[in-house]
C-alpha cells in the first residue's frame, strides 16, 4: 500500500490570524509538527499534498500561501479548494487512485471543519487514514476551547469506520508511514 502526507489549510493568515479571526491553537508546534512529519515523509518517498483554501485571504497574497515557516518540499503537490471537503471539487482523489495510495497520513487546520471533514471522505472513499493527533488545531469557538475542540475530535476520529477503512489516531514521534490499521480490522 502506498502512502501520502496530506496537510490541509496550512496557510499563514489561517493559522496566525488576522484583525477578524484568532489564529490556531499551538501555531508553533503545530508548524513544528508539520515540519518533522514532512521530514519524514521525505525520507520515506511519499508523496506530499498541500490543499489551500480559497477563502482564506481571498485567495490571494502572502495570507494565501502555505505558512512561511513550514518547509515545502519542490515535489509538494498543491491543490486549491473552494469547499471545506478537500476531496469536493478538486482533483484529489483522481490524484490519489491514479498514484495508487490507499493511506493517508492527515495533518492541518481547522480539526472540526476541514480536517474532519478529509478523514471521514477519505475512509468513505475507500482510503485508510491516520490523523496526526498533535498535528492540527483550531481556534476557540463559542462555546469550546480550541484544546477541547482538538482533543474532542482525537477521541471520535480514532476508530472511525466506514466498514472497509477507518481512522486512527496517532502522533508525530510515531511510525506513521507504517499503518496499523490490520491490527484494528
């Protein structure tokens, strides 16, 4: 089985905020954690993935881009969505079945909006997923605590299945190129 690192809405104004919206939760170590699971995913030759959201900064201009300080490799893929889904309207699963990956390892902002809604189309699509636990944030809502919001989505996401695929959980100083989904099935 082939692997990607896919790492959604990574972008500077998203994750340091503006005058409007609050930046993510832990933005350092999250950028951090990005940074060592591409290492990783470097050295293990998968393929890396972007997706960028177009709302965020109107599409344009440096808020748009992937987060200056996280290290994107020359062979990154990146895909633009219009959509909180990053599967609707983009050509990544094309991508993802035309490569032969059946894993994915998903890192990114926001956990309850665009990460969630990656792992769940991504098992009913017929992909195994391993969201990296200390690899997305958020930011508060009204009524919880982005660190709520984080830790919430690890427990509900860990074991989520669409009969064939599923999702775990895990973190960044784990082996994540290295599923351990058989051992739940």
């Amino acid at each position: 089985m082939k692997h990607a690192l896919l790492i959604i809405d990574a972008q500077q104004e998203l994750i340091e905020g503006n005058s409007a919206e609050q930046g993510v939760f832990e933005r350092e170590k999250i950028i951090n954690n990005i940074n060592t699971v591409i290492e990783k995913a470097i050295n293990e030759r998968v393929q890396i993935i972007f997706i960028r959201d177009l709302d965020v900064s109107n599409g344009e201009g440096p808020g748009f881009q992937i987060h200056q300080d996280i290290s994107v490799p020359s062979t990154a893929v990146i895909f633009d969505k219009a959509a909180t889904n990053s599967f609707y309207g983009t050509p990544l699963r094309a991508y993802l079945n035309e490569n032969n990956i059946g894993h994915l390892v998903i890192m990114g902002c926001k956990t309850e909006h665009c990460v969630d809604s990656a792992v769940r189309t991504a098992t009913i699509n017929h992909f195994d997923v391993t969201l990296v636990g200390d690899g997305h944030s958020t930011s508060d809502s009204e009524i919880l605590s982005a660190e709520q919001i984080i830790l919430h989505h690890n427990k509900i996401l860990h074991g989520h299945y669409n009969v064939d695929n599923f999702s775990v959980v895990r973190n960044t100083n784990e082996d994540l190129f290295t599923p351990i989904h058989n051992k739940y099935r």
